[in-house]
C-alpha cells in the first residue's frame, strides 16, 4: 500500500475565458447532473476515487487538489461530501488539500464547507483585478468581488492563501499588473502563481516579448516582497508554503487523477503493475525491463463518463517507457528552481544522472550555466533562458544509450 496525490478535476465553467486552453464545458448544459441536493456527478467521483485508490493500492492520499473548471460552482453540500469521503477512507488528514475557486463564486457556505471537509488551502483564480482586463479575456468577475473573496478568506486561520495572476492578457499594462500585485500584497498571500499568458492561439513575436517583459517585471515585484520563485511560474513567501501537490508533477512523483478530462501518473516496477490494467498497457510495460510510468487519462466525453459500468472503459493507460520518462524526469526536474534531487533520480532510474547525461551536463557546466552539486543539477537563471537547448542537447544524448 502507498501514498498518492489526487487531483479532482471539476470541467464545468459558466463561460470560457478566451486564453483558456483547459477541458471545460459550459455548465448550465449539465444542470441534470450537478443540481440535486447531492449531485449524481459527486457522487460518481466519489465512487471513482474509492475504485482507484483499489486497483493502485493506495492507502492514503497525502495531497489532494481540486482543479478545473471552476471547482466553486460544486454546492456546499456536494464539496464537503465529497472531501469527507475521502477524509473518511484513510487514517490521516492529506498534508495539503486545496480548491480552486473563481473569487467571485465564494460565499460563507462554501467556505466554512471547505473548512469542515479538510480544505486547509484556496487557490484563488484572480488573473486580473482590472475590470477591463477581466472583460476583454471574457472572464467573469470583478475587482471588488475579487476583494470581498479574500477578506473573507482571511476571516480563516490556519488556511493558505495561493493568488493565480496572468501576465499579458489583453489591454494589461506595466501599472495594472503592478497595481494588482500591490493590491493582493495586502491580504498576505502565502503563495503567488504568476502565469506568462500562453495559450493554443499563436502570437506575434513581439507580442511575445510583450508577454515576457510583463512576466518579469511581476516577478521582480514579487521577488522584492519576499516571494520565492521555486517553480518557472510559483512563488511561494519567503520559501515556506511551496505547494507540495504541484510539486509531485514536477518531481514525477505518483498521483491519480480522477473526473472528466484529468490525468495522473504512478511509477511502477513492472511486476507492480495492476491486472486491471488494459492488455496492450501490459504487453508493452513487459517489453521493458527497466524503470516505467503509467500515465492515465480520463475521457472528455461527460455523459460517457458519467454513465459507463466499466470504469476502465473512462481512464486511458498509457506505459511511458525508460527513455521518455528520463526525459520526462529532466524537463519537469528542471522547471523547479532547485532542480533535479540526484538520490531521488537514482532511486527511480537506477543510475546517477551523470551517466544519461554526462556530456550535456559538462557542455553546460563549462559554459556556467548550470550547477551540479552532491545533492542536485540545476540550470542557472541565464541558463534556464535556454532550456530548449538544453533538453535538445540532452534529448541527443540519450538518443545514442538507448
Ligand atoms: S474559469 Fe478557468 S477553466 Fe474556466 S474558462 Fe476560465 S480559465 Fe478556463
């Protein structure tokens, strides 16, 4: 039996914001199923999480993050039976349980909800306090719903605080992005993720640089307030309130996903992996004698989801073999600041990254812009500029072990 994250994936919005690239669907398409007192879509989630956590012999979820979507449109009633159902399964609370709300959804019921069901952090989907900006992205909200969310948030102990901002979004200048920061300083986030806007859409170069000079100057903001850039895009304050779910993505540790449109990804030797597991998922983690990942998706298809008897028939497996997932280890590795943990590294592939990647790491030594230590290989902030070439001059290498 083991430890595992979660992640809940709620795909309903009530209307798309134009930058967004995530799965959601318009809500008001599925009332049938969200609105009973309890609804039938929580309690097939519920269902689906006990159903996981028995095929991959997990005994407890130690994080577990309830993302989207829109997470705030679930009824009181449904967010705590569904965080009680998974506080009742196991002996100890997670470590880090968090939901994502869109601020202007929050009321006193959901919060003291979420309170009861074991929620002890809230990352809010702020992007902009800006009006305009909000309406130029199409996004709901405002500014002083925006500012009533988090007073009453604050009105919590003991509850963390993540603020969600975007740099770049439309009509978005230097001052308004400086204002929000300033703005969002004052309730003392714990945590801040400052997204440069990236979306399917293609944008001009310049746009581009755009994006990026808006980006930093929000970070240097950050940064002089004591907010710790740990990840390409989080900041947590003066290093203390990381956030331990998203850290497992970026470590390649294990988590489930559960609900319409979620992935999630376990690490397994090949004898561990479950029967139930589809046949070709099977036959092709056999192939491999080495380290391997299963990756699983959940269909996108919400009435398919919701309806089928065979839960196999909703979760998509996919082995991901030694190779992509060193190469995997190294792009997620990277992202965070302080880079890859070598023991940790050794202990899923068996060897030192040295011996994946030995020229490229020198190649970079040399041209100081990456650090190798005892513990950890890290790339340098000059050198994360470069990250692409980086992981093509590493992809190169490993091409020729395997
Ligand atoms: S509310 Fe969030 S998930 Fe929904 S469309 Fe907007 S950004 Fe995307």
């Amino acid at each position: 039996m083991k430890k595992a994250g979660l992640y809940i994936h709620i795909p309903f919005c009530l209307q798309k914001c134009n930058y967004c690239d995530f799965f959601s669907v318009r809500a008001d398409r599925f009332k049938n199923i969200l609105s009973a007192a309890l609804s039938p879509f929580v309690l097939r989630l519920a269902e689906d999480i006990k159903i996981q956590a028995d095929k991959f012999s997990i005994s407890e979820w130690d994080t577990v993050y309830i993302g989207g979507g829109t997470p705030s449109l679930l009824s009181p009633d449904d967010l705590f039976y569904l965080s009680s159902q998974i506080l009742a399964a196991q002996r100890n609370s997670p470590k880090e349980f968090t939901v994502e709300i869109n601020p202007e959804d929050l009321n006193k019921e959901f919060l003291s909800a979420a309170a009861q069901g074991g929620v002890n952090r809230f990352s809010v989907g702020i992007q902009s306090l800006n009006d305009e900006v909000l309406r130029a992205c199409k996004r709901r909200g405002e500014r002083k719903l925006s500012l009533s969310a988090l007073e009453l948030l604050r009105t919590k102990k003991d509850l963390i605080l993540s603020c969600d901002l975007i740099a770049g979004l439309n009509k978005q200048t230097f001052d308004i992005l400086k204002d929000d920061i300033e703005t969002l300083l004052a309730f003392k986030p714990e945590h801040f993720s400052l997204y440069a806007l990236c979306s399917n859409t293609r944008v001009s170069a310049e746009k581009d640089d755009e994006i990026a000079e808006l980006w930093s100057y929000g970070k240097n903001i950050l940064e002089k307030n004591s907010y710790n850039k740990y990840e390409v895009s989080n900041f947590s304050y003066k290093n203390s309130y990381k956030s331990i779910h998203n850290e497992k993505y970026w470590r390649l540790e294990d988590y489930i996903g559960v609900g319409p449109g979620a992935f999630g990804s376990i690490f397994f030797n090949k004898e561990a992996l479950p029967a139930s597991v589809n046949a070709d998922a099977h036959e092709h983690a056999y192939l491999h004698s080495h380290a391997h990942a299963l990756r699983f998706s959940a269909i996108k298809n919400i009435d398919k989801w919701m309806t089928a008897k065979n839960r196999d028939d909703v979760y998509e497996y996919e082995t991901i073999d030694e190779k992509e997932f060193i190469e995997e280890a190294f792009m997620m590795g990277l992202r965070l600041t302080e880079g890859i943990d070598r023991s940790f590294f050794k202990s899923r592939f068996g060897k030192d990254i040295t011996v994946f990647a030995g020229k490229t790491i020198s190649k970079w030594l040399n041209r100081k812009e990456a650090v190798l230590t005892e513990k950890r290989f890290y790339l340098t902030e000059k050198g994360f500029l470069y990250l692409n070439l980086f992981l093509q001059d590493l992809f190169q290498e490993i091409d020729t072990l395997f």
